[in-house]
C-alpha cells in the first residue's frame, strides 16, 4: 500500500445508498404492498358470495396490510451493523527490540 502522507484513507464501499434511492425504495415498496390490498380487498367483495372462508382471509390482509406498509416504508435509513468499517487504520510498523539490535551490531 503506498504512503499518503500521513492522510487517513476512507473506503466508499461502506457508504450507504443515498436519500433519494433510499426514498424511492421504500415509496416502490409502499405501492406494492397497497397493490397487494387493493387486490385482496376486491378479491374479498368477489369471493363473499362463492368461498366466505377465503374472503374473510383476503379481507384480514386487506385490512392489516396498511400498517404493515407503512411500517415497512417507515423502516429505513439505519445502519447495518454487517457494513465494514468506512475506515481503513493506517498499518503500524513493529519496533525493533533494542536487545536485537545490539546483536545484530555485535555480528557484524
């Protein structure tokens, strides 16, 4: 690794995505999930008169998925503890013993 000087060195792989990739990523998943509703709430008003247990299904997801859309697009933006370190330590060099060097001085 070449010197720089002294300067501490940052890795980009350990930044995180930005705001507005953040944003976007949790209005895609919001949209699915209210999708995912409207889809089984007129499933539920289809199905009431043919199959009543799968309507009564489709209607619970129907009306437990608004608060699990919203938690989930609320959920963002925290760090991952998995993430490396944005910070790479400058490498310490070992000292010589001053034992081994009065040796090796005595060799020569």
């Amino acid at each position: 690794m070449p010197k720089h000087g002294g300067t501490e060195v940052f890795r980009i792989t350990g930044a995180r995505q930005g705001l507005a990739e953040d944003v976007r990523g949790r209005q895609r998943r919001y949209v699915i999930s209210m999708t995912v509703r409207t889809l089984s709430v007129i499933a539920a008003t289809v199905l009431w008169n043919v199959e009543r247990h799968i309507a009564f299904v489709a209607l619970g997801l129907g009306l437990l998925l608004p608060y699990i859309a919203v938690v989930i697009a609320n959920a963002g933006r925290e760090r991952a503890p998995s993430l490396p370190s944005t910070f790479v330590p400058t490498p310490v060099r070992p000292e010589l013993d001053a034992s081994n060097l009065n040796k090796s001085s005595d060799q020569s």
